[in-house]
C-alpha cells in the first residue's frame, strides 16, 4: 500500500499540471476595438504593458505616472475612432521621430 501511495505521488509530481498551460499573444496584432472590449482591469494591464514596452526601447528608465496616465487616455480616445487599427502601429506613428 505504501508503494503504492509512493509511486502515485511520484507519478503526480512527475506529471505536467494543466493549469500552468503557456498562452502567447502577439500584442502588434491586438485592435483598438479588442481593447475598448477590455474590463478596465485588462485595459491597464494592456497599457502598462505596452508603456514599458515604448519606454524601454526609447531606454528610458522610469515611469511618470502622470504623464502615463494621460497616454493611456489619450490612446483610449483615438481608438475610439480607429477600431480596425492595431494599437501597435498607432503608437508606433505617434512615436517616431520625425
């Protein structure tokens, strides 16, 4: 009994849970129209993905909150108006230099 208990122990620990499956999005492709569709929650997740995504490669090494806060409300509004357009690529013409 107690080899038995053993090796279904072994055999649980060995074994790959479920809940730890890996997803992968590819952010370049997600639409203004699938972020306005976000809970709010979401929406700042998504946002401070994306503002650590900018700052690093302009190599900046802080955050201004305020400053962040009026991108994210400024991205959130121009969405409004450009549902079929990836985000990535908006902010991507908002960003370069010129």
């Amino acid at each position: 009994m107690k080899k038995m208990l053993a090796a279904l122990a072994l055999a649980g620990a060995l074994t790959p849970s479920l809940s730890q499956a890996q997803v992968n999005i590819d952010m370049s492709k997600i639409t203004c129209g699938e972020v306005l569709a976000m809970s709010p929650d979401d929406q700042a997740d998504f946002a401070a993905f994306m503002s650590g995504f900018f700052s690093q490669r302009a190599g900046r090494t802080f955050i201004d909150m305020t400053l962040f806060q009026k991108n994210t409300a400024s991205v959130l509004d121009w969405c409004k108006s450009n549902k079929g357009e990836s985000v990535m690529v908006g902010l991507e013409r908002a960003t370069e230099k010129k």
